[in-house]
C-alpha cells in the first residue's frame, strides 16, 4: 500500500496512471544485468519479509517491457535459487525508480 501512495502522491504529474510509472521503471531496469536484478530483489524480499505485501495487480505495459519480463521470467527459471523472484524484482526495481524521482524533487526543489 505504501508503494501505491508513494505512486499517486503529488499533483506533480496528474496524467500519469500508475502503469506509466511501472512501465518506466521496468524499461529503466532492463539496463541492469540479472544479478544486480536478482540482488535488488532478495534485498527487497528480506526488508519486506514482515510486511504483508499487497496482492498482484495487472497494468498496461509496452510491448517492450512485457517482452523482457516474460524473458525475465525464463532466465529466472533455470537457476533454482532465483524462482519466486520475479515479484520481488520487479518491485524493487519500482521502488529504486520512486526512490530516484524523490532524489530529483528533492534536489531540484
């Protein structure tokens, strides 16, 4: 719930769904090689590992980021030690992207 609001927060950007912002986060990861991927993602799975995560949600992404995800999703697959991690990853690397937007705001405010 936190990333949600940390999504919607601000009138800074009122045309942007939410989808805009995971979308440009994932393009944004693709640049990372799989391990700093995998990495973020254990990382976020034990600082997130009390919380009660919310439930998976479905948004529209370009055809590019969904491609890489689904090869993601294979690449992930054939190390036993990485499956499950899809989740974590792509949510760790949503939370660097609003990480990185805060920085900005707060550096060019």
């Amino acid at each position: 719930m936190a990333d949600k609001r940390r999504l919607t927060a601000g009138a800074r950007r009122p045309a942007l769904a939410v989808s805009h912002y995971i979308d440009a986060a994932l393009r944004q990861a693709r640049q990372q090689p799989l391990e700093v991927l995998v990495e973020m993602g254990q990382s976020f799975r034990i600082r997130t590992a009390h919380e009660e995560l919310p439930r998976p949600n479905t948004y529209s992404l370009t055809s590019d980021v969904g491609q890489w995800i689904e090869d993601l999703k294979d690449e992930l697959s054939m190390v036993d030690a990485y499956r499950g991690m899809l989740g974590h990853i792509i949510n760790a690397c949503v939370e660097a992207f609003l990480d990185g937007l805060e920085h900005e705001a707060t550096n060019s405010a």
